[in-house]
C-alpha cells in the first residue's frame, strides 16, 4: 500500500468517525424531545404517538427500532390522527407496511 493510499484510508477513517460522532450528539441533544414524546405516547395523545413512532424509525433521539415505530404509528392512526393514517398508507403503497 503506498503512502498515499494509506494517508486516504486515514482520511476516510477519520470522517467516517466524526459522522458517528455527530450522529451520537445529536442523539444526545434530542433524547429529551424523545422522552417528551414518549410520555405524551404513553398518556394516549396521538400526536406524540406519531412523533415517537418518527423517532423510532429514524433513530432520533434513540436507537432505532423499525417495530416500536410501527406499533406507535398504528395507535397513532388508531385515534384517526391524519399524519400518521397517511403514513402508513405510503408504507402500504411502497410495499413497507409494518409486519406486527
């Protein structure tokens, strides 16, 4: 391997570490917006169902979980919540419906 080659491994190393870096920080930062979705979820409001279940599938404030997000996304629908009814309609449509 020249010394090239390895100066630009180096250098791909090094991003890729800084992008996972950036990822956990921003996760830190919106863990507390994940637990203020969380707990309206648990109190039954369908908005904070929704936004948990968008956390959960993207991984935002927590790791991602494809499953928990679809739970929450169905109870969200559930209670006639329009955002939530159109998103699974999309999954549905792209062939992604939730597998519970």
């Amino acid at each position: 391997m020249t010394s090239r080659s390895r100066l630009s491994k180096k250098k791909e190393e090094s991003e890729l570490e800084t992008e996972e870096n950036e990822k956990r920080l921003y996760n830190k930062l919106r863990y507390g917006e994940f637990r203020k979705f969380q707990k309206l979820a648990e109190e039954g409001d369908c908005c904070g169902q929704y936004m948990l279940a968008i956390m959960y599938t993207n991984g935002v404030g927590t790791k991602a979980d494809e499953k928990l997000g679809a739970e929450w996304m169905i109870k969200s629908a559930e209670q006639g919540f329009c955002q939530a009814r159109s998103t699974l309609a999309l999954y549905s449509m792209k062939g992604n419906a939730p597998n519970l």
